[in-house]
C-alpha cells in the first residue's frame, strides 16, 4: 500500500491537493462542500479527489450523498508519517 501512497500523491499533477485535502480533514472530518471552501479550490475538483482517495481506500464517508462526511482511513491514520514524508516532496 506504500506504493499507491506514493502514486496517488506524487504520481499525477492532482498530489499537492490531494495532500492539503489529507491535512484537512485528519483536522477535522468534512464534507466536499466545506472542503472546497476551505481550500478555496472547486466543489468538482474536490470531489473529484475525493473519489481518487476512496478508491484507494485512502479517506473513508459516513452520511448520505448530499451531507457525506469524509475523513482518513485508518491505513492512513496508521501511515500518517509517511504522508507527511511524501507532502515533504511536493510543491505545496
């Protein structure tokens, strides 16, 4: 799982978001709309990671399609250090 950390976060142009959407919600667990707002990226680009990090079972969702709340998988809870290690590559 090291190496699709490293791929999802460092292998495409999408990483540096990826990582700051990581950050905020190990902050506090959000929905895509406020993550968007916190950021100050767009609500489709947001989602569009989102989706990226579910699919590598990267964030977790509780709650319904509108008032879906995502939030860190435990694999990534678990392996914080290395995302941090990895974000110390990018261009943040």
């Amino acid at each position: 799982m090291e190496a699709v950390l490293w791929y999802v976060l460092t292998g495409t142009r999408g990483g540096p978001n990826r990582v700051r959407i990581l950050r905020a919600i190990d902050e506090r667990p959000r929905n895509a709309n406020r993550l968007a707002e916190h950021l100050d990226l767009d609500y489709t680009t947001v989602r569009h990671h989102l989706k990226v990090l579910r699919k590598h079972d990267i964030v977790e969702r509780t709650g319904d399609e509108y008032g879906t709340v995502y939030y860190p998988s435990e694999y990534t809870r678990q392996n914080w250090d290395l995302i941090e290690e990895i974000a110390d590559e990018l261009p943040l």
